[in-house]
C-alpha cells in the first residue's frame, strides 16, 4: 500500500495539488507514498496562513521562542531512531547516517535555543549631544525555504530553526523524493508549542519552486541543491527582490602530502567517499595523491573497500544504502562506464560489488589516473566514486583545486603543521579540514562555499543565519528640552 502524504497549511492538513509524485523507497524499488504537488494556489493558502500568524509569533517574548526550541529538541532526541527510520525508508541511508544527520541538525536547534543572545542589538549612547543611536534585529516576515533529498532531517533544520527563532514564518518545500522527514519535523515542532501558521510545508516540483519564488510576501529564499538550479534560484529569487541564500553542487579534493599516515588518509578517504553513498555535498569525490605515494595510497584505499557491506539501510551491519533513484544510480554507472573510455583507469567498479538483487543499488567505485576534461573529474557525480589525481608537488595540487568553479570543502592530510598552515592561507575553498575529511562546521559557525557552491552573501545556519533572517533598524533618539528647540535646514551633523 502506499502512503497519502499531504500539506501542512496552518496546523491543517490538505491533499491539493493539480498533480502527484511518486515516492519510493530505494532499497526495494517500490513506490511507498503519493504526494501531492502544490499549485499557485496551494502555496498562496501557504502564505496565507503564514502572513497571518507571523505577527503575533513576532510579538511572542524571547523565552518563550527559546522554549519552543528547547522542547523541539527533547522531542527530537527521545525519537530520533523514529525520524531515522522515516529518512531511511525513502532516502536510502543506514539508519546509524540518518541518526548522524539528526544531531547534525539538532546542534542547530541548540544554537537556536540561545536566540536571546543572538537576536540582541547595539546600543551608542551621546552619539551627538544629547542623542542615542540602537541597532535593533526584526524579522524579514515570510520566508521561503526550499531544501535537498540527500539530508531530509538536517538541512530543514539548520533553515527553518534559525527562521522560526528570529521571528519568521516560514514556507517549507522539501525534496518530493523525500517528503515524509520534513512533515515529522513540523508536527514535532506543533508538538513542541509552536503556533499553527508558523512552519507550513508544501510539496511539488519546479511549478511549486517558481511559485515561492515569484510570491511578493515571501521576503527571503534560502536553496540547497545542484548549481544549475541554485544559480537559477538565485537570479529569479533576486530579480523578485528577494534576499537569497542558494547552495550549490561541489567536488571536494582531500589532498594527501607524501608525509602523511597513509593509513589514516585511506580510512578518511573511504569514510567520506562512500558515507550516505556519496550522496553529499561535503563528500569527498577526488583524492588528490601528492608525490611518489599515489601507487600505495591507491592500493591501500582498494584493500578497504570490498569490506563496506552494500544492503537495505535498516538490516544490521550495512556500511552504505542505495541511490536515491533508479535514474540517479544509472547516470552514476554511465560515468563510471565512461571513465575508462577516457583513459581513467577504473581500479574497483562498483558495479561488480556484491549488490542486492532489488532496489537502486550500485558499489563503491575507485577510479585512478583521472585528469581535469574528463566527464569523471568535471562533473558532480553525487554517487559512490572517488577519483585520484596524481601531482607533483604541493603547488600543483594547490592549482588544482583553485582551478575548479566549485569551492565547497576541501582537505588536506599532513604530519607538517606549516604545510597546513600555508594549505588554508593558499586555498580558495568556503571550508577547510586539516586531517578532517568532511570539515562540516559545528553549530556555533556557519556553512558555505565559494564560487559556483554558493550564490548570495550568506552562509547557512550559525551566526550568518542570523543575518540572514532579520533585518537590521537603526533607531536615532533625542528629548531635547522645549527651550532647546529650533529651525535649523542645515544637514544634520554631530
């Protein structure tokens, strides 16, 4: 049987939509839900709903917002292998991943629960005689927030957290492959106090996207996704005069230097190639091999990978689930099939991995001798494939990250502090990781790349976020005496 998923609009539920989706769980290859796709007119019931409460949210005391957050976490937390279970059955990841992507999430919801700090102004008393000059924070108003398949539970909660807690409403579309974890989410957050009309979610495809985008009362977009449609969001979100955030695609280098324990880099090589099956956008795609170590790197590397235990997400024991879709999994095999035509030299094909019978499977692939032109360097794969890139030296490899149009993340394994040292003064890339991997920044910073993995001015979560979901007012006062007053036209000064 499938599932009849639905909107959330106000605290109700609603099946509109001119047209549906098919969500499947990708384990099995079989469909397990219908979801709707919201209209024009679905989503302006969304902002409807929404305009309509955000003031009284706004007016609604600092501590008692705080609460709300507070009590969303302890709801989280004591059912968290139940939202675990909801990410797995339609994404695809092992259920000890969704757990991780949940505290992910909720170091956000931590960071949120401390908006009496974060919300605080600036204050200049005698600015000019007798007069006082304060910053003070407010909400956008409405805003929109259009979030990925690949961290159903996270990424919603590192937007719509900081958004709720500074006051907005928001307009949540989740990935329509992955529909349910956003409506977890939401019905936690009525569970834990928040007012109806606050968090609304609809569901749909690129009619629903454009719809947000072109809404007047929708003041602010935030995107996660591939760069095509970032870049796309970005423009149209801006040229509606819209304040946006769009995170785009990336192909994160870890760079291996001839001093490093080549253990240690194959075992983070293998953790972050493969983790979720590649489906991240911090995940590491190219293993950049410093010097005369690439041979033993690469060797070292293929030992590891015929232990990761390729099955459902939910048995016990699987080191990595299925592509999210038939169609995903078949372009990352082509790929792979054409790596080899270009010269590459396909060292494990994960096509020939120990695969389950049913469901989008496909295994970690490891391709070695791959140069920047080839459709395996060049492209975002988003999948289970680890290319190496063989340089000379430091700078070579330095060139070559800088040279790629995505700066997402990057790593570098060393035993030399100074090298590192130069590594993160030299690298064009929004985030770094010395001897980390997956240098994802805790709660208490903010995430984002540059280049074409970022359009906008702001990063994602942490104190940016902030930024991005208040307007500042600046506020200049006087209480001049009745003798004091005069007619002066002269421009004001100190």
């Amino acid at each position: 049987m499938t599932e009849k998923l639905y909107h959330l609009i106000g605290g109700a539920k609603n099946t509109d939509g001119q047209s549906t989706g098919q969500v499947f769980n990708p384990a099995t290859g079989k469909q397990t839900g219908q979801v709707p796709f919201a209209s024009v007119s679905t989503v302006e019931a969304a902002v409807d709903a929404a305009e309509a409460a955000q003031p009284g949210w706004r007016a609604t005391g600092m501590a008692k917002r705080a609460g709300v957050m507070f009590r969303l976490r302890e709801i989280i937390v004591a059912r968290k292998r139940e939202l675990a279970g909801v990410i797995t059955a339609e994404h695809g990841k092992v259920l000890d991943d969704a757990a991780g992507e949940i505290d992910r999430g909720l170091e956000n919801v931590e960071f949120c629960a401390g908006l009496v700090h974060h919300m605080k102004g600036e204050f200049l008393e005698q600015a000019a005689g007798g007069v006082d000059v304060s910053q003070i924070r407010q909400p956008v108003g409405v805003v929109g927030c259009i979030t990925p398949f690949n961290f159903p539970a996270m990424v919603p909660l590192w937007m719509i957290t900081t958004a709720i807690a500074a006051g907005n409403a928001v307009i949540l579309k989740p990935s329509e492959k992955v529909p349910s974890a956003a409506l977890w989410i939401a019905e936690a957050f009525r569970e834990a106090g928040l007012p109806d009309g606050i968090l609304n979610v609809v569901h749909g495809d690129k009619e629903t996207v454009e719809a947000i985008l072109e809404e007047p009362r929708i003041k602010a977009v935030s995107f996660v996704g591939s760069t095509p449609i970032a870049k796309s969001i970005y423009t149209t979100a801006a040229a509606n005069g819209k304040r946006v955030q769009a995170l785009g695609g990336a192909k994160n280098h870890m760079v291996v230097m001839p001093d490093a324990d080549l253990d240690s880099a194959a075992d983070a090589a293998i953790s972050a190639g493969y983790g979720s099956a590649g489906e991240r956008c911090m995940a590491v795609s190219v293993l950049v091999a410093v010097g005369d170590i690439a041979d033993e790197l690469v060797d070292k590397v293929a030992q590891r990978m015929g232990d990761i235990r390729v099955r459902n997400g939910v048995e016990q024991g699987a080191d990595m689930g299925p592509i999210v879709t038939e169609v995903s999994r078949d372009r990352i095999e082509s790929i792979v099939a054409g790596a080899a035509e270009q010269d590459a030299t396909v060292v494990v094909d994960g096509r020939e991995h120990d695969l389950p019978a049913e469901g989008f499977f496909t295994g970690p692939t490891l391709v070695d001798n791959v140069t920047p032109g080839m459709a395996v360097y060049d492209e975002e794969i988003f999948g289970p494939v680890l290319s190496v890139v063989r340089v000379e030296s430091y700078d070579e490899a330095v060139a070559l990250i800088n040279s790629s149009r995505y700066a997402n993340g990057t790593a570098m394994f060393t035993r030399d502090g100074r090298t590192a040292r130069q590594f993160t003064f030299d690298i064009e890339v929004g985030m770094v990781g010395i001897n980390v991997p997956i240098p994802v920044p805790i709660g208490a910073f903010s995430f984002g790349g540059w280049k074409d993995s970022l359009f906008g001015d702001t990063h994602m979560y942490g104190p940016e976020s902030f930024n991005f979901y208040t307007r500042r007012k600046v506020v200049t006062e006087r209480w001049p005496l009745p003798s004091e007053s005069q007619i002066n036209l002269g421009f004001p000064t100190n």
